[in-house]
C-alpha cells in the first residue's frame, strides 16, 4: 500500500511539472516581447494592434540609441512626394520620399548603400545613415549610387531617453535583429512588415497572420 502511494505521488508531481512546463511554453508563445535589445542596427517591429496611427504595421531602422535617446527611420510607410518636388535645384529627380516618422517632418533624410560618403554612418553592414548631401547627389547624378541603394525620408522617429524601454515592456514593440539591404531597398513597403516577422520565425511568424482589424480573427 505504500508504495503505492509513493508511485501516485511521484506520477502527480511529474504530471503537475509537466503542466507548468507546458503552461510556461504557451505563456511565452503568444508573448510579444524577445530578449533582443533596441540599438543601432536592428529593427523595431510594430505589434500587431499598436493603436498609434503614426506606427500602425511599421518597421523602423534604429540609427541612434544612448543615452541621449533613440533615432530610427519608418521603412515602409511612403508619402506623395518626390524627391525634385521638394527641392527645386533637384527636380529630374524622381526618388519617392517616404514618411520617416512625426517628429520634424520638414526635415530631409536618408539611410543609403555608398561607403564613400563624408560624414555618412554605417549602422549596420553596407547600410548607412546621412553624409554629406552635395556628394551623395553627385553620385545618384553620375550613376556611383541607383536610386534603389537609396531611401529618402520627410521626419524621423525618436524616443526620449528611456521612453522606448517603456514602450518594450508594454510589448508596443519586437525587436529584429535581420536587417539586410535586400529587406529595406528591394521589399515593397506593403510587404515589408509581415516579411520581416515572417523571417523571425516561431511565434513572430504567427503575428504576421493576424488580420488588420482584430474583429475578423
């Protein structure tokens, strides 16, 4: 009778452990959060259902992050204008200029592929940030830089310090480390956030299903 009771009790445990192990899985499944954190170079992934209207569905490249604040680029969301439409002495040029986010949006930027640009950042492989303006035209004008190794943007995304971190503990935010030229200069913007969740695989994959308005899951 005793070791009966003995067995019973050693099943239940490993049954009870088998629950929590399982629970603690699912928990982690539908979590939105990731070990990965925001710094130059990765990318910020909206959360399905975030309700601010600026961010809605969008990829942002992280440019800066210290402890003065963060800088980052909206990838996928273009404006009407061009490039020759907002600044007089360029108007044969054509480049689309998109929505880089609503902070200074009279403010011109870009992220881009040419190493040889003074002054030009390179905040992750083959993927830089400004440089010097004049030098950077003279190339897109001699052909040394394709319109397509370039994106232009009106306003940036930014955080004050410590602002973004709060926003990752709402799970406002995924962080993505798979940055690739071929994802930010070649995707279609319209594609471009369900491509990124669906390279990160597991869980995000699944997040990249969900449909636009929640009342049709």
């Amino acid at each position: 009778m005793e070791n009966f009771w003995v067995h019973s009790t050693l099943k239940y445990r490993r049954t009870f452990s088998n629950l929590l192990t399982f629970l603690r899985t699912t928990m982690d499944f539908f979590d939105y959060s990731n070990k990965l954190k925001p710094k130059a170079g990765r990318l910020l992934v909206s959360e399905p259902y975030l309700p601010d209207p600026n961010f809605e569905r969008t990829i942002i490249l992280l440019c800066e992050n210290n402890d003065e604040g963060t800088v980052g680029f909206i990838l996928n969301k273009p404006s009407l204008s061009k490039l020759g439409e907002l600044i007089q002495d360029l108007k044969q040029f054509e480049n689309p200029v998109d929505i880089g986010g609503p902070v200074q949006q009279d403010t011109l930027h870009y992220i881009h592929s040419c190493p040889n640009i003074d002054g030009a950042v390179e905040v992750v492989d083959e993927i830089y940030w400004g440089g010097e303006f004049d030098q950077l035209i003279s190339k897109l004008e001699t052909g040394q830089l394709q319109s397509s190794e370039i994106k232009f943007f009106l306003g940036y995304s930014g955080w004050s310090p410590g602002q973004l971190e709060e926003e990752l503990k709402l799970n406002s935010w995924i962080v993505s480390g798979q940055v690739s030229k071929e994802l930010i200069f070649e995707t279609e913007p319209e594609l471009m956030w369900k491509k990124t969740l669906q390279e990160m695989g597991g869980r995000f994959s699944m997040y990249s299903n969900y449909p636009v308005d929640p009342t049709m899951n």
